[in-house]
C-alpha cells in the first residue's frame, strides 16, 4: 500500500492578482488530504472517499476501458475523476497501463465546504502517485494560479509569483508577535474559486498599478511589527480588490459594526475571513450566527 499526503491553504494576500503575476503570501493548513493506493486484481479502480468524520461521502468503481475512453456522464464527481485520471494518462501514457487495478481511498482532515483545497490536496496527491507534475495535471483540469500546489507541498509560509506562467516559490519562516489576536471565520458557504476567477477577468483594470501595490502589501505583512501594521495593510488590501473587482468588502456587507479588521481569504463571498482583533472576537461572531472560528495557529501549520 502506497500513502500520499498533502497539506490544505490560505491564501493571505493577492487573492484574484496571484493569476497575474502579483506576489502572493500563503500559508499551508494544519489540515490536508490522504490518499491510499492498494493493488487489487480486477483492472478496474474502487474509489472511496472520506470526510473528516471517517464518513463515506463519494464512492464509485471504475474500468480501466472507461478511464481510456475519458467519458462517463455518470454523476459530477465520477465525470470529474475520470478527466483527472485521463489528463494523467495524457502527462504519463505509462498511467494504468497494467492488467491489473487500485482500491483508492482518501480521508479529508477538514469539512469539505471550508475551501481549504479538496481539489489541490488530491490533484497533488494523485501527481505523486503517478509521477506527473502537479501544476501541469492542475492546468489541465481545475486550472488556477498554482499556489494552493505550493501549499500542499510546504511545510512552511511561501511567497508565490507566476513568472513568464512558471510557478516561483520562495518559502519563509513567517512568525508575527501577535498571531494570538489573528482569527479564521468560516462565513458558513464555499465560495466556488472558478466563478470568483470569471467575476475578477471580466472586471479587472489597471493591473500595472495594482500589482505593484499588492506586492508592497505582501512585502510589509511579512515585516508587520505590530497589529496595527498589520490592520491598516489588511484594510489598504481590501479597498484595492474591492475596486478592482468592483465588489463591496466583506466587512461593509456582514460586519461593518465589528471593532478590528477583516479581510476576504482566496474568492470574495465564501469561505473564511481572516480576523485582527485586540481582543477574543468569538462571542461577536458567534452572535452573528458564524460558529466556526479558529485561532491562527490552531489552523496554520
């Protein structure tokens, strides 16, 4: 048996601009994905995949002539699975080319509406099963900029920059005196990345300019002296996506009375939010109906 294991992400800063070459500050999560691969005699794959509960939420099996062929229209998640598995076959013809097949299961440390990265841990995974690039097998299915890749990978915060389309990565040891009064709220949806992505390419403009902020931005968080450095960078962060997104600031929809600042982590909308406070903002948000709230270190790896 063969055991594969990749680390969830947030994205801290540059979210949507990452795609165009700004430089991103992300950090890998204490939770990831497994994947296990046992051989089995049938030339067919039995996927099982399961929750952070041990609970069964996705199982089918596979012929290995279905995998050729590339084509189900069984169910979304079966569709999805086979075009991973072609695009493998596709980077690596020796992919499944045995008589024999796999019983493959993977376990999720996280519920899978956090937006930790489903996608990317098991894309990750699957690459080292089969011995493909990554970024190359994520370009041909779920695309994006790659950085949640690097963050599967990294045991450490990275800075994350598309050069000439290539992935630069660049890890850190990213400690801030005040972690303590950073928090993580889950806004109780997933906000699908793909749709954010399409929102941000029909809405962008002067990108020359906004890069070159945000990467200041990212540059001055990973120096933040004290939490105020790090409030006013987080607000000047969101007031330029806003603008070039032309999307209204989390904190002015849902929380424009809250006494500290938030900031959108990966697309507007969904997800978590990360949270600067002086002081425990647990009973604010709880009030609020937002029940899930981590401490930074509680979540970060």
């Amino acid at each position: 048996m063969q055991t594969f294991y990749s680390h969830g992400k947030l994205l801290l800063t540059a979210e949507y601009v990452v795609l165009d070459g700004a430089k991103a500050l992300a950090v890998p999560t204490k939770f990831g994905q497994q994947l296990t691969v046992e051989s089995i005699d049938k030339p067919q794959i039995i996927w099982t995949s399961l929750d952070h509960n041990n609970a069964i939420w996705f199982e089918d099996i596979f012929s290995l002539d279905e995998i050729k062929v590339g084509y189900l229209s069984r169910n979304p998640i079966s569709d999805r699975l086979i075009q991973i598995l072609k695009a493998i076959k596709q980077l690596n013809p020796d992919f499944l080319t045995c008589k024999t097949g796999f019983k493959i299961t993977t376990i999720l440390e996280f519920p899978k509406n956090w937006g930790l990265g489903t996608s990317s841990t098991l894309i990750n995974n699957l690459a080292q099963w089969a011995n493909v690039d990554p970024y190359q097998l994520l370009n041909l299915t779920f695309g994006g900029s790659g950085y949640d890749i690097a963050c599967a990978q990294n045991n450490k915060a990275i800075v994350y920059q598309l050069t000439d389309n290539l992935p630069v990565i660049n890890t850190l040891d990213f400690k801030l005196d005040f972690f303590e009064n950073l928090y993580f709220i889950h806004l109780n949806k997933k906000q699908n990345s793909r749709d954010g992505i399409a929102h941000y390419k029909a809405n962008k403009h002067d990108l020359a300019n906004t890069i070159k902020a945000i990467n200041a931005i990212t540059s001055n968080v990973i120096k933040s002296e004290t939490l105020e450095d790090l409030k006013n960078l987080i607000e000047q962060h969101e007031t330029i996506i806003s603008t070039i997104t032309n999307q209204t600031k989390v904190k002015d929809t849902l929380f424009s009375d809250f006494n500290g600042s938030i900031k959108s982590l990966g697309a507007w909308g969904g997800d978590f939010i990360l949270v600067a406070s002086k002081t425990n903002p647990t009973d604010y948000f709880k009030a609020k109906g937002f029940n899930t709230i981590l401490n930074y270190k509680d979540m970060v790896l």
